[in-house]
C-alpha cells in the first residue's frame, strides 16, 4: 500500500522531464499507478467482502500511539476503485484534451498524479494524524490544479477561495482528531470504530469539529461557496476533483465514523439538516444557470447534499444505499463533466443559451450523456435508479426524522431531474431561432473516457446484486434490522417507485415551465454565497486594517510598552491564581561579593543610558550592560556563556556603530514628565516581574538535576566541555534548525533593509598598493568612496619625487580621506587581523575540552573582518573577504546537514567519523564528526555577520558616495 502511494508522487515528480518529451501522451504514462491501485484493488475484493482487511503499520510516533498505519477494508476498497479508476481514465483523457503546447502543462500533470496519490492515501490512512497529513495534501494540490490557469483572475480567487475555506475547514478538523484521539487513548482509526470512547462533552465537541471539517471538503452549506468556483479549473479537474475525489473526501470521513459516532448528539441534526437544506439550495441554484460546467457544479453540490444525508443517518439499510449512490454519482457526474470538455472543445463553447444543435452533429457524444444523465436523474434499468430506490426505501421504513427527511429527498430529486434535463437540452437541443454550432469531430479517443462510465452505470444498474457483498461488508457494521435490505433492480412496484415517479413527474413540470422557474428563482435570489464570502473577507481585511493602524504607530517604545504591558498582566494573572511561591526556597541575593559588585556597576551602566542624549553614548552603555552580564557568566563559573555573550555582544556593538552613521546624533524624541511617569513604573514593575518567575522557575525544580549524568558520560567519551558536548552531539538537531533559522533570519533581515540583487563582484579591490592615489579618492576602484569624502575640500598632497614604492599597511587605505583616517588603527588592525582569525580556528579545535565552539569562533572570525572594514572602508572588507556572503552561510548549513544525515549510517546523528592520531609538533589529537558539525556552524555564523556587515556597512557606503557625488555635482553647477 505505501508502495502505490509513492510510486504516484515519485512519478508527479517526474512529469515535467515526461511532458516536455512526450508531449500530452505522458498522461499515458503518468497514468500506471493509478492503474496499478486500481488493479491491486480489485484483486482484494473478495477479501474485502468478507471482512478480511488488509493492514500496512509502521511506527511513527509510538510514544503518542500515531502510527503510520494502512487499512484496506470494504469502505476503503470502493473509495480506491473510484479515486484510482476515475483517475486513470481522466489522465487518459487529458492526452487529447489538451494540446501539446499548452502552457505549464507538466507542472499540471505532475500535480494531478500528487493529488490522487494524496487522495489514495486520505482513504487508505488509519490513523487520524496521517489521514489528516493527506488531507491537508489533497487541499495544497487542489488549490494549484485549481488555480493552473493562474494568468487569469477568477483561476487565482477561486484557488484561494478552495484553500481558505477547506484550509480552515481541515485546521478545525485537527482540533476534533486530537480532542477525539486524547479521549479515547489511540488515534487509529479501526480502534475508534471498533471501540468508541465513552459519551462525554469533550467526544461530542470533537465529533462536531470533526463534521465541519467533513462538511467543508464536501462543500455543504454554508461551505458549498468554493465548489461553483472551482469550475475554473480545466474540465479534467472538474470531473476528478469534483465528482470522484475531493468533494468524496468529507463523505468518505462521514460513513467511516458513522458506525460508531451517529448517535453522538451533534451528529444527526448537524449532518440531516444541513445535507437536506444543501439539497434543495444547491439543485434549485442549477435551474437558472447558463453555463453547463455551473450548472454540474450546482447539482454536484446538490447530489453531495443527498450522500451527506444518506452517509449520515446511521442505519444498516440507509448506508448501504449510501455507498451504491457513491458509487453512482461517481460514474454519471464524471462523464457529465468530461462530456462538458468535449463539448467545449469541438462548439468554442459551453453556454447553453449559445449551443444548438450538437446533438446532431456530435450524436455519439449526445448518447453517451445521456446514459450517464438519466443515471443522475434515476431511470432504470441503471445504476442510479437502483441507488435511489435503495435509499428511497430505507428512508421510508426509518424513524421519523428519517421520513421527515425522505420528503426533503424526494424535492431534491425532483430538482435533479430538472436541472439533468436542462444540462441534456441546453448542451444537445436544437434550439428554435438559433442557428446550429459549428462543431468539429471527435474521435473515440477522446470520447473513451466518459463511454466507459457511462457504460459502468448501464452494466451496474442490472448487476448491481453483485455488490451487494462488499457493500454489505461495511453496512453490516450497524445494527442489523430483521429484514436486511439487499441491492436488486427491481423491488416490484411499492412507496419507492411512487416516489421515483412523483420526482421524475415533478422534474419535468419545472423543466417545461423554465422561464416561469427562472424568473422566480432570480426574482426570489438571496445574496449569492460567494458575494456573502467576498463581503466577510473585505469587513475581516477592513477590521485587519484598522486594529493595525491602531497599534502600529511606527513606535518602538509603543510597542515595547505594550509587550511589557502584556507579558506583566500575563504573569501576575498566573501568580495570582496559581500562587507558585509557596514552598519554595528563598533566593539568595549572591554566591560571593564579586557578582555583587559586577551586578551594581552593570545596573549603574542602565541607569546611564537613561540620561544620555547622544546616541552613541546610549549604545556604549547599553553595551557595557551586556558585558557586564557576561562578568556576571565568568564569575558564576560558566566561561562558555560568558565567551560567547562576550563575542555577541561585541558585534552588536559594531553593528550599532554600523547603523548610527545614518542616525541622528542626538535622541530627537522629548519625552513629557507624564510619559516617564508612565514608563518608569512599568519598566520598573516588568523587571521585577521577571526577576520574580525566574527565581519561582529555579526553585519549583524537583527532579535530579541532569549535570552530574551529563559530565560522567562527557568525560566517559574521553571529553570535558559538557556545554560544547550538549550543542554538538545530544541537542545536534536543535543546533541545526536554529542554525537555519539564524541563516534564514540574516538573509531575510539584510534583504529588507536593502533590497538589491545580492552579488559581490563590486566590492573587489583591484588597486594597486604600489601606484600612488590621491588623497581624494579619485584612483580608488570604481571612483571615490564614503570615506574619501572629507568634511571640506583638501588640497591634496603631491607624491614623493623619489620612485621607491611607498608601503601601505591595508590595501585600501589611500581611499580614504585623511580626516578619516587612522595610522594607528590602520597598523593596528593589519597586525591583529591574522592573530584573530587564527584564535577563532582555534576556539573552534578546542571546544572538545576547553571553552570555544564554532558559534563563537565564526563570531570571533566576523570581527577580525569587521575590523578590517572600519579601519579601511568598502574596498577593505572587499580584500579581506571576497567570499560572497551568501555562499559561506549555505556552505556552513550544508556541512552541518551533511554530517548529522551521514551520521544515521551509525544510528545516531554525530558518530559517523571518530579518528585518533598523532602530529609532529601538536602531538596527540582527535577530531569526530562533531567537530565538523561545528565546522558548519562557524562557516554559517561568519556568513551571516559578513552579510550584516555588508548590507549595513558596505551598502550605507553606496549611499553615501551617491549623496556626496550628488551634492558635489550640485555645488559645481552653481559655481558654473
């Protein structure tokens, strides 16, 4: 079973490579696994029919009983024949439907095999989170089948329309499984059939979450808005998506937890009343529409209205009727829909009000729908006759809500007859005061596909007493009358075929009467539901709006309020109610007199930034908070933090000196007496609030703490830096995926401050050291820089007159303006810039048993760069790193992902490679996969402060030169 599932994704992945060699005949090819799942189904009906399931686990999360379980069972095996055998015939369709230079057509293909190999898993799935997981899977690939023809407006809304509302619908659902699962112990779903938990409050909750979700993948009112819409896919869609597949799903989950859940409160007059009412609004909306797709829409819509009842009322006889009408509608609403294709193919058309006469010119196309409409409108000797009577009988002889019910089915059927009627006669008829439709011809492959479901429908309708085993497999699972129904043509003349007839009677009266129907329907019309839709999604983006431009006034110290504001009422809601102090030990206020003291000066560092009005100043001390932070690390004996808030702590500080050049040199917000008020006490109130949870934290602890086991199974591997141990081997996993979202938020941080086309090639330094430049900048590579612009013009100073080359201590030094420039800095940073990198290589070695790792070498290594960069300029950081950015942090997060997915070759995630040697000179060494785990994590982290520093020091420089440039030309032009 997982086999057939993904072979169909495995084989959507190639469909590109498939489409542009073979054209639309791929879909030939793109066909044989649902073929295959056809085939395989078929071989196990009798196993099926006897109640022999056939069963696929594997352990997914044991621990939480989800599993990645597979069941094949009655109701299971008919849904695999109609999503796997419709499917092989529209993809055997689509080779003559669409041309061979359609547009994305391999990209279509590919995800129309996904979604029903999705779907082949939404029905085969015995456990709620993994039926759930196809689900969501068929909802993504139906909204991008949906929207394929995504140049055109309508095809985009409709798609979001689709996955808003099924999205939503799914999301909900989830909350019912893990309500439903939680209080039954297990999330498989045979075992919540077989063994239903207990009535309570919480098992009706999840059920009637359950039933929206249903209820919205099945499009039943008030979620029937997306179907009619979805008629902008391509027709092959339409007649999979919405007669055999998707729109089944939510009926499919319906008749699976019926057994065991239909006498749930909610169940019966959430499902009969809502299926009912669909019914009626759906098939009564078909009569007065003009479009043939809409028209199938509506009575598709209608007919899921009539399973949803049938699925729902929980009676043995009333589902086996359900599962003969499944099958049915399958097979005459898919034709329906392929024949529309055809239609539309050969006439340029499908408005009935512009079609005449096809049924002449296309007379084999007109008999082929025409056996699948009468199989919708319930004449004999077909398959649908023998499922609504079925149904008509069963419903009769039910409760009374069950009669009551049956009164509502019989005005639908009667809509259905009228509305297939209108399909018949608007796509074939010839129509008086309008010429015929030029058509061309179509030939029996193209026709193939809807003949042979129709022909299912002819051969069904008498042999439907040969299903009556595997259909009777699953209605056997409710309480058994003492006359059991059994599917059979012809029951003699009785209540069902009186009904039959006052339905086929009354469908034709509307027919004939349809202008009269259509004056009232459109004189009697409530607001469409996709008007009504798109009203609620303006008034939500509207509120959206203006709850945003309430909060978001653009300030920061606003916002930092309202966090605080937040997370305070938060907390003292908590203390207040759970009162978690109570038994805990008393803190105590330090370990020795030094944290005091380092405590006190880093307060006093925050109380100075409240009274300086230089911004740069601000920055120091805020600073000075972290590295006094960091003293408080090294005092409390854990060297590691203390390393790498140091390091931290340090490049945020260059980072703000980074950003202040384009800053104000002074705060300019004047803060009122009021405000401080206000602000002081909050900021006052927050800190102790903090300071409070956080001492209530370290004192609720209870259990062993883990140190001692973890420093005994450190130093068992022969290793003694226990934190650089827990990074790189026990929370590996973790340390990847902040990696990459470390990655993720650089790159996404860098790209919104500049956004520009991310390339190097202008930061390279092509200046000779040896050819003298003028002190202005003119001979620096590409033009004078930021920092060649001096605060007034300078005269430059002539070059030595002697020919010995003049010694430069950075390669770009002469680009800047000599008010700008530093010797000292510039001697200064040459001589320490090889020293750093070769002590960040060295924190990286070390970290097996001394402080250092490669987050704090990577850092190490951004400033030395950085240095580098203030000391000389753009062109500097050019020399110093002339690795694009980009390419260091994708190396970095490429080794890491590497090394721990080898390191499963050993079972774990880190143990891939060990090796012990000898070197001259260094002497005895080990190096593991660890070590190169973290090798990433230093290319990554230097990646990512070389990008901040080139989007917030390279890029301002651009600025800068293009301002100054401007202002220069400006000066020159007046002067002139």
């Amino acid at each position: 079973m997982a086999a057939l599932i993904l072979s169909h994704f495995l084989l959507a992945a190639c469909a590109g490579p498939l489409v542009r060699r073979l054209g639309p005949r791929a879909f030939l090819v793109l066909a044989l696994p649902p073929l295959a799942a056809t085939g395989w189904a078929a071989a196990h009906w009798s196993g099926a029919a006897a109640g022999r399931p056939v069963e696929w686990i594997l352990a997914w999360l044991p621990a939480y009983d989800v599993w990645l379980a597979l069941r094949l069972d009655a109701l299971s095996l008919l849904m695999v024949l109609l999503a796997a055998g419709v499917g092989v015939l529209v993809l055997v369709y689509c080779v003559r439907y669409f041309a061979a230079g359609d547009p994305l057509l391999g990209r279509f293909a590919g995800h129309l095999l996904a979604f029903a190999g999705a779907m082949l898993g939404l029905v085969l799935a015995d456990d709620l989170i993994l039926l759930y997981v196809f689900w969501e899977l068929t909802t993504v690939f139906s909204y991008l089948l949906i929207g394929h023809g995504s140049e055109r407006r309508q095809s985009r809304r409709s798609a979001l329309q689709a996955l808003t509302v099924t999205g939503v619908g799914g999301l909900v659902m989830l909350v019912g499984f893990l309500m439903l699962g939680h209080a039954a112990g297990t999330y498989r779903i045979s075992a919540l059939v077989a063994d239903p938990p207990a009535p309570a409050t919480t098992v009706s909750t999840a059920i009637a979450l359950i039933l929206v979700g249903a209820l919205s993948k099945s499009a039943i009112w008030p979620f029937s808005v997306w179907l009619p819409n979805a008629m902008a896919a391509p027709t092959p869609v339409s007649a999979y998506l919405h007669a055999a597949a998707m729109v089944k799903a939510g009926v499919y989950l319906i008749a699976r937890l019926a057994p065991a859940y239909a006498d749930t409160p909610p169940w019966r007059p959430m499902l009969l009343v809502l299926g009912a009412l669909t019914m009626l609004l759906g098939g009564w909306r078909a009569l007065r529409l003009g479009d043939l797709k809409l028209v199938l829409a509506y009575g598709t819509v209608s007919q899921l209205g009539f399973l949803t009842v049938l699925t729902g009322a929980g009676d043995r006889d009333i589902a086996l009727a359900a599962l003969a009408m499944i099958l049915a509608h399958a097979l005459f609403k898919a034709p329906l829909f392929l024949v529309t294709g055809i239609v539309d193919h050969a006439a340029g058309t499908r408005d009935l009000r512009e079609l005449s006469g096809v049924g002449r010119a296309l007379p084999r196309v007109a008999v082929v729908a025409a056996v699948a409409g009468a199989s919708m409108a319930g004449l004999p000797p077909l398959l649908g006759f023998a499922a609504k009577e079925a149904a008509f009988t069963a419903l009769a002889h039910g409760s009374p809500a069950d009669r009551w019910t049956l009164a509502v089915v019989v005005a639908g059927s009667a809509l259905t007859t009228a509305y297939t009627l209108r399909f018949l006669w608007g796509a074939f008829a010839r129509k008086p005061g309008l010429a015929d439709t030029p058509v061309h011809r179509v030939d029996w492959a193209f026709l193939g596909p809807p003949a042979l479901l129709a022909a299912g429908c002819v051969i069904l309708g008498p042999g439907v007493s040969r299903l009556n085993g595997l259909l009777g497999a699953y209605a056997d699972a409710f309480p058994a009358p003492a006359h059991p129904y059994r599917l059979s043509l012809w029951h003699g003349l009785g209540t069902a075929l009186l009904l039959s007839g006052a339905a086929w009677a009354g469908g034709l009266a509307l027919f004939l009467a349809r202008d009269p129907v259509i004056r009232l329907s459109r004189r009697t019309a409530l607001p469409t539901a996709d008007r009504v839709f798109g009203l609620v999604l303006l008034g939500l983006e509207r509120l959206a709006l203006q709850v945003t431009g309430f909060f978001q006034r653009g300030s920061l110290s606003l916002y930092l309020s309202t966090v605080l504001l937040v997370m305070l009422g938060g907390q003292l809601a908590v203390l207040a109610v759970d009162r978690p102090w109570r038994g805990a030990a008393p803190p105590r206020l330090w370990d020795s007199p030094a944290q005091a003291a380092i405590a006190l000066l880093t307060c006093a560092a925050a109380l100075l930034c409240l009274q300086v009005s230089r911004r740069m100043k601000a920055v120091v001390m805020a600073g000075l908070t972290g590295y006094g932070t960091a003293l408080l690390f090294v005092a409390h004996g854990a060297p590691d933090l203390a390393l790498t808030q140091f390091c931290v702590e340090t490049v945020s500080l260059l980072v703000f000196v980074l950003v202040m050049r384009r800053m104000p040199v002074y705060f300019q917000e004047n803060i009122s007496r009021w405000r401080l008020r206000v602000r002081v006490p909050l900021a006052l109130a927050a800190a102790a609030a903090v300071a409070f949870t956080l001492w209530v934290v370290a004192a609720a602890r209870r259990a062993v703490p883990a140190g001692e086991a973890l420093v005994e199974e450190t130093a068992r591997h022969g290793l003694k830096n226990v934190v650089a141990t827990i990074l790189v081997e026990y929370r590996a996993w973790d340390t990847l995926g902040e990696s990459a979202v470390l990655a993720v938020a650089a790159v996404g941080v860098t790209s919104l401050i500049y956004f520009h086309r991310r390339t190097g090639a202008d930061d390279a330094v092509s200046v000779p050291v040896s050819v003298p430049a003028a002190v202005s900048g003119a001979g620096a590579p590409g033009g004078r820089t930021a920092w060649s612009y001096g605060s007034q013009a300078l005269t430059p100073v002539s070059a030595p007159e002697d020919n010995a080359p003049e010694r430069t201590w950075l390669a770009a030094g002469r680009t800047l303006a000599p008010e700008y420039r530093s010797v000292v800095f510039e001697v200064v940073a040459r001589l320490v810039f090889h020293p750093i990198l070769v002590l960040s290589v060295y924190l990286l070695f070390c970290a097996e048993n001394l402080p250092g790792g490669g987050f704090v070498g990577g850092l190490v290594a951004g400033v030395a760069v950085t240095v580098r960069y203030l000391a000389g300029g753009r062109f500097e950081f050019g020399e110093a790193a002339p690795w694009h950015p980009g390419l260091v942090t994708g190396l970095g997060l490429l080794l890491s992902t590497t090394v721990a997915l080898l390191g499963y070759a050993d079972g774990t995630a880190l143990r891939a490679l060990s090796y012990d040697g000898r070197l001259p000179l260094i002497g005895d060494f080990h190096i593991g996969t660890p070590v190169v785990f973290d090798a990433g994590v230093y290319l990554l982290v230097l990646g990512v402060v070389l990008d901040i520093v080139r989007a917030l020091g390279a890029r301002v420089d651009r600025q800068i030169e293009r301002e100054a440039a401007a202002r220069e030309a400006a000066g020159q032009g007046a002067g002139r």
